[in-house]
C-alpha cells in the first residue's frame, strides 16, 4: 500500500480531528492490518448507510428529525470515506481534487 519511507494516512483522526499517520515498511504490521480493517468497516458502514438514505427518501413518512440524523450520519461517513480515499490513492490531505486537470 505504501512505499518504504512513505507515511501512511489512517482512517482515524487524533487529538483535534488532526490527521494521524503510521509509517512502517511492513504492510502485514499489526497497526497496518488494524486500519485495512477499520477502512473495510468503515466503507461497509457508508454502503449500507446510503442504502438506508436511498429508502428514507422514497418514503415520505420520513420525519425531518430523522433527515437530519441521517445529515449528520451521511456527513461521517463521508468524512471516513474520503480519509480512506486519500490514503488509498496516496494524495496530499491538503490537495483539492477539482483543482486537477482533466
């Protein structure tokens, strides 16, 4: 996943919803293995959460309290996912994908 002397960014955030980064030459380590598991999770928690969405808003019994916890829920999940993004596809957290040219 990552190259030797190449930081890892973890799908966890630290103190100040800092970002938190491993490095190790060993992707079999235990840390690395612990965050290939935390980003499984945490990808399978998007799908099944937009799947959920996708249900609440064909149902117009959907109350707006339950709307906005899904918000709230939609919006950490996305923050997961593009952590794990970022670090699958070894960008620079400060980069802005829509500054890249097509």
């Amino acid at each position: 996943m990552t190259t030797p002397n190449e930081l890892r960014l973890l799908p966890w955030s630290g103190p100040g919803d800092k970002p938190c980064y491993l490095s190790t030459d060993d992707p079999d380590s235990y840390m690395s293995r612990l965050a290939d598991n935390i980003e499984a999770i945490q990808l399978g928690a998007a799908r099944e959460l937009l799947e959920g969405t996708s249900e609440a808003l064909d149902n117009q019994d959907t109350s707006l309290d339950e709307m906005q916890c899904l918000v709230k829920e939609l919006t950490g999940a996305l923050r997961d996912t593009l952590r794990v993004a970022t670090s699958r596809g070894h960008l620079r957290p400060t980069s802005d994908p829509r500054e890249s040219a097509y």
